[in-house]
C-alpha cells in the first residue's frame, strides 16, 4: 500500500472549514489530489467516504467564491458604468454652457 501525502486540512472536518482557511487555489489543488486518488487503483476504501465528503465540500466551498466573485465584479462594472455616465453628462453640461452666448456676444464688433 502507498502512503498518501497528506494536505493541510485533512485535520479539519468538513463542517468546519470556513470560506478564509483556504485559498481558491489551495482548494482546486487539493480538489485535484483527491480526485487523483479517488480515480487511483489503490484507492483506500476506508478513506473513500471521507475523501468524496472532502470534494463535496471543497466544490461548494469553490462555487461560493465565484459567485462571491461573480457579485464583487459586477459591482465595480456597475460602480464604473455609472462613474462614466455621470463625466459625460458633465462633459455634455460643459459642452452646452460653453457655447451660450450673452447679448454682448451679438454685437458684431
């Protein structure tokens, strides 16, 4: 039987990872790993359950940054949207004013 490298969090149970104890990457990497070892000829039986278990809640844990992600650029999309709107309209408003004339304008000397 090989060893089995073991990851940071394999300590951890499932439930209580948090969305902070590990990064996007960290997560895919070790996804990667279990996945490898799931798909793996020595698979572990007594280890399979946890490690499925592991995966699932790494899955969930990676969907829930990108729609955090998701949410966090459309914002800024939005927040710059209107940032542009708003110069244009004064560029408009600068551009209107600008071209006004006052009575001493028309006189043609």
């Amino acid at each position: 039987m090989t060893s089995k490298k073991k990851n940071d969090t394999d300590d951890i149970p499932c439930s209580d990872i948090s969305y902070s104890d590990i990064s996007y990457s960290g997560a895919v990497k070790e996804l990667e790993e279990i996945l490898g070892e799931i798909e793996g000829a020595d698979v572990d039986i007594d280890l399979l359950a946890g490690r499925v278990e592991r995966a699932s809640e790494l899955v969930k844990l990676l969907k829930a940054r990108i729609r955090s992600t998701e949410v966090k650029v459309a914002r800024v999309v939005e927040e710059l949207r209107e940032a542009t709107e708003e110069e244009e309209e004064a560029r408009n408003v600068e551009e209107d004013t600008s071209f006004e004339s006052g009575p001493e304008d028309s006189i043609p000397f």
